[in-house]
C-alpha cells in the first residue's frame, strides 16, 4: 500500500509516497505536549538539586547568561522572559545582565539570528556579545584537566557575579549529548581547548572512534568526562535546558544544578529518540528534520551518522540537506579528498583541527556505505566529500539498482533527533 511523509528540507517539506510493506518509518517513540507557560514557570521555581534563582543570586549582581546559536534549536526566545524575571524580582536591573552567544569555534551570531534566538524585547533591550575562541585577551586559564586539556574559559563569564547556563539537549555523535556543560565546553572556551577535547574523540592506533565516543553516550566517553572536568572549574550557578520537538515547541523543562538537571534532561531525551529496531536493512531514507539541523553541512553529518546505525555494511543512504548557509566551515573542504584512512590519522596526528576531525567522521561513513546528498551544494563539493549529488528524492532513489528498490528499508523524517538502535535478544 502506498503512504505519504513529509520530508523537511530547509524551511521547505516535500510530501514522499513510498511504500509502507518496504520502507518503516522510524519516529519518536513518544508524543510530550507543549509545556504551558505555568510549567515552565514551575521548572524554574522547582529546580533540581538547587536552590531557585531567586534564592542564589543578590540584588544587582552582575549575570552572564550564555545562548547557544541559530544552529541549535532551544526555545529560548520563549523561555529567557521567564528567566529574566526570576532575576528582576531579585532587584537586578538590565544593565547587570548580559547575554553571551556561546559560538565555540563557530562563526559569531549575526544581529538578525540573534533577534530570532533571543526573542525582539530581549534583543532590544540587553547587551550581548559573541563569544571568540581565539581571542586570548578575552579568556581566563583555569588550569589543566586530567585529560592533559588546558581550559582557558571566556574572561566576561569568569568575571561576573553569576553564570546562568541554557541551551537544548539532543543527541551528539561524538560528546554524547548537547546542552550541559557544552554551554561552557565548548561553548565558552579557547581553541586550543576545543581541539584537544575533539581529539579525544580518535583512537589513532585503531583508527576509529575511541571506545565510548558515541551519540547518547556518556559515562565512558572521554569526550564528556573532559568537558565535565572543565566545566566544574568553572561551576556554573544555575541551568535551563529545553528539549523541543520538531514544531520548536518546548516539550520538557530541566532548571537547577548545572550537572543534574542536564542528565535528567538526557534521559527524557532518550526516552522518545532512541528508537529500537529489531535488524539492519541496506537501505535508509533520511531528512535532517529541516531547519536548523540542515542549515549546514556540518550539522546535516549528524545525521549521516545517525542514519548509518541502522544500515547494513555496504548499504545505500540518501540524506536530504539543504545546506543553506554552505559547509559551516569553508575549510573543512581543504581535507578532501581522502584517499586513506592512514593518509588522514598522519595528518591528524601532525596537525589536529576541528574540520580535519569532521572529516575523519564523514570518511568512517563514506567508506563503509554509498551515500546520496540531496542539497543545494554544488555537486563538484558533494562528489569531493566522497558522496553522490542528486537533486531531488526521485532522482536519488532512481539511482538505486534495481535489486535494492525491491529490499526492505528504514524511512527516518527527523534524522538529527532519531537514534536508532538494536533491540537486546533474550
């Protein structure tokens, strides 16, 4: 029988027919309503493992609050009002409130993206500023962590009264989650921190993923412990962490310690997002989920790699990505092309960087399964990644062989939020 989805690609959908005895879609498991302003205001007054805001920060201190950026989706022009006047009600004025954009190694937000983060009142009405990771005179050395990691952190956080961090939780392929201490690490802190703790992320002598470098892994995954580590130098006071569905709505709340309340928030997370299967098939169809989880191509990865735990070794994706706002990182293409993966750990080894870390990801992809791009990138860049350009879904499932038009597959609509995962035999 014939079935429709919608596909998100960009600010656009694109209605797919398929066939549902072929193809499964894959979908969060549970349906959260969207919080009411009563709720949210309850999560913030009922915090976990904290006192409330009210009770930790004294009239007209100074607090930072660090934002994530557009290519994050956290509701906060919906929840900071809330947040602003839990501080207001505590005496402490505009003027002693500063919103930084913890960009990391991204590029600064841009004035209409902030708006669009923050909500028009706020924007107008509260400085911000753009964190930069190598600026050295805007940072403050905390020292190392037990990971040999110098933590140099945002010299305006560390001189302020009070730090207040927020952000959205979601699956990360290589730290785990989002949200939590990223807000600090990397959000907040130096390049040269940035690149150790991504370094983390390999095992050289195997070359693969160090154990427990995994999307919705923590506990052993030397990537988080790092930040953890660092993120504690810095302790912030007080969390907000949203988790959104695919309408931007906020579906769950987590305010309180910066630890706690970011672990109960990966847990609700995963409770809807992991997504058992009970096999791997060779052919997966996947959307990022739109906008901004495709706004580049370094955010559409993420679901590259998401897509490839439910794929058979050898197997076919198509990824649609629109990839508005380009690679995310123009020199991410001076890595390609890879003609080993030897070749690839030398240059890493050598002279480690963040894109050459996003490209050692791609290539564990791309050399295990054939992968089709829909985007707006040009195809001289989507061949160069070692991907196969197509322009729309039907072009790319004409380019399938005829054997593997016939076979079982997984049809996955929000392929940033989805992590499928193999159901445990008894």
């Amino acid at each position: 029988m014939l079935q429709k989805l919608s596909l998100k690609y960009g600010s656009e959908e694109i209605t797919f027919t398929y066939e549902g005895e072929r193809l499964q879609p894959l979908l969060p498991s549970r349906r959260e309503h969207p919080l009411s302003d009563e709720e949210i205001l309850h999560a913030l007054k009922h915090p976990i493992n904290s006192p409330p805001l009210k009770e930790i920060v004294r009239p007209g201190q100074k607090v930072v609050i660090a934002v994530s950026d557009i290519t994050r989706s956290t509701a906060m022009d919906r929840i900071l009002p809330f947040v602003i006047q839990e501080l207001k009600e505590r005496h402490v004025p505009n003027g002693r409130m500063r919103f930084i954009f913890a960009v990391g190694n991204h590029r600064p937000v841009l004035p209409e993206e902030a708006k669009a983060i923050l909500g028009k009142e706020i924007y107008n009405n509260f400085d911000t500023l753009n964190h930069r990771s190598t600026d050295d005179q805007g940072l403050v050395n905390l020292g190392k962590t037990a990971f040999d990691t110098e933590v140099s952190i945002n010299k305006e956080a560390m001189e302020s009264d009070r730090v207040i961090l927020t952000g959205g939780v979601g699956f990360h392929y290589f730290a785990g989650f989002t949200g939590g201490r990223k807000s600090i690490t990397p959000g907040l802190s130096s390049y040269g921190y940035i690149c150790h703790n991504h370094l983390l992320s390999i095992d050289f002598e195997k070359g693969c993923f160090a154990k427990g470098v995994a999307p919705a892994s923590l506990d052993s995954n030397p990537v988080h412990n790092d930040m953890m580590e660092a993120c504690a130098m810095v302790d912030p006071d007080f969390i907000v962490n949203s988790v959104v569905n695919e309408h931007q709505e906020v579906v769950g709340l987590f305010a309180g310690h910066w630890r706690d309340a970011h672990l109960q928030a990966t847990r609700f997370y995963s409770r809807s997002h992991l997504v058992p299967i009970a096999e791997k098939r060779e052919l997966v169809i996947a959307s990022c989920g739109g906008f901004p989880k495709d706004i580049n191509f370094i955010q559409a990865h993420k679901t590259i790699q998401h897509a490839s735990r439910c794929l058979q070794e050898g197997g076919t994706m198509i990824v649609l990505a629109e990839c508005g706002g380009g690679m995310g990182n123009q020199d991410l293409i001076n890595w390609f092309p890879i003609h080993s993966t030897q070749q690839l750990l030398t240059r890493l080894k050598n002279a480690f960087h963040l894109n050459g870390q996003t490209a050692f990801a791609l290539h564990t992809i791309t050399s295990r399964f054939r992968v089709i791009f829909i985007s707006s990138l040009k195809p001289s860049i989507i061949k160069l990644l070692g991907l196969t350009p197509a322009s729309s879904v039907t072009e790319a499932v004409e380019m399938l062989d005829r054997k593997l038009r016939s076979k079982k597959g997984y049809l996955i609509p929000q392929g940033a939020e989805t992590l499928p995962c193999i159901q445990d035999r008894q």
